[in-house]
C-alpha cells in the first residue's frame, strides 16, 4: 500500500486531508512538526510528503531538503501563495505546490500525478466484487472480463480512485474527456448510466443533486 506523511500543524487541516486519502485506498501518518516527521522519516520509508511550508520546529524549507536526500517526492501544501514562494519551493526540488485552500479532489489528483511520475501508482484497484487493473486497462468480475469502452474505463478509474467523493460533472468531464465542459452536455450523464449497466451497480454509483457522481465506499 502507498504510503503517505502528512506534515501539517493543524489537526483539522490534516484530518480532513488524512481522511480522504484513505478513502482513496492511501496509508497516511501524520505529523505535526516539522521534527516528528523527520524522526518518522527515519523511521520508515514513505512514498510521498505532503509538507506544509510554516512548521513549528524544523520549517518546511529545511525539512524539504532532508526529504530530498532521502529522494522522497514531496507535494508542498501551504497558504504561501506568492509567485516567490512557490518559485522557491519548485527550484528546491518540490514536485508540487498546492496552495491553501484546495479542493480535495485536486489534492487527489496531484497526488496521483507525482506518484505516477514516480511509477509508485497501485496498478490494481478492487471495488467490491470487481476488479481493476489500470495497466492493462481490464476490468473483471470473477474470472469474467468487463467489456468497457475508453472512456468508460477512464470513468471508472477517476470514481474507483475518489470513492465517497462527490465529483462534480465539470471535475468528470474535464479529467476524462480533458475538455471544458459544457454545462448542457449530457455526455457524462450517459457514461455514466451506461457504466452503471455493464457493472450492474444501480446503487453503488449514486447521483448527488446539483454536483455530479460518487462511487460509494465498501460497506
């Protein structure tokens, strides 16, 4: 399993954060200063640092480049949103820089990104009784294969890897088509209908009014 320090010092930020990472299949320890995740990077080997730059203790910046020796990505996450600050961070080695506040869908799909980047992505996803393979782009219940189309399969990659997140029709359309979307295009309403048929989930793909779809967690 992936896993994932989080250094930020306040509790709420890194709970909502730890929260939805988990959700996403991810394995997350939190720090609170800059010192506690240096001793657990001592510890034990991480795939990915979500660091904010104003910590108590050890700041960001220095932490950065001990994470750096320890060829560990980091994704910078702070409220420091000036152009010289993220320049900074990026030219010290950082792989992202995501200013508070954010969606957490973005924060996702960043992380995602920098892991992909890495090859540190999980390759197989299980969803109740299917599942996914994102190298090979099958799809299986059982010893059955699910025939998908590209799209469908990129559709249900997106939702298989934000379970429990309502994501809005806009967030579908743009990372599955990768345009802009038209609010009266019923593109993704169709996908998603004929996804939900293939997979004969009536019920674990559910419409949330006025925002879009969300795959719903194991139960």
């Amino acid at each position: 399993m992936i896993k994932i320090l989080i250094a930020e010092d306040e509790e709420p930020i890194a709970n909502l954060i730890k929260i939805n990472l988990r959700k996403a299949g991810y394995l997350c320890t939190w720090a609170p200063d800059g010192e506690k995740a240096a001793d657990l990077m001592d510890g034990e080997r991480f795939d990915l640092l979500l660091l904010d730059i104003m910590l108590p203790g050890i700041n960001g910046y220095e932490l950065m480049e001990y994470a750096k020796s320890l060829e560990l990505p980091v994704i910078f996450l702070t409220a420091l949103g000036s152009t010289e600050h993220k320049v900074k961070g990026l030219k010290m080695g950082a792989d992202d820089y995501l200013t508070k506040p954010f969606e957490i869908v973005e924060l996702l799909a960043r992380v995602e990104a920098v892991l992909r980047r890495y090859q540190k992505t999980e390759t197989i996803l299980k969803v109740f009784d299917v599942v996914i393979d994102s190298a090979s782009r099958c799809v299986t219940r059982g010893q059955e294969q699910i025939p998908l189309t590209m799209k469908e399969f990129d559709l249900l990659l997106l939702l298989a890897r934000n379970r429990n997140i309502a994501l809005y029709r806009e967030t579908i359309y743009e990372s599955v088509w990768g345009g802009e979307y038209m609010g009266q295009s019923r593109t993704v309403d169709l996908h998603v209908q004929r996804l939900k048929k293939k997979l004969d989930w009536n019920d674990e793909i559910t419409a949330v009014y006025k925002v879009g779809y969300r795959l719903e967690g194991e139960r």
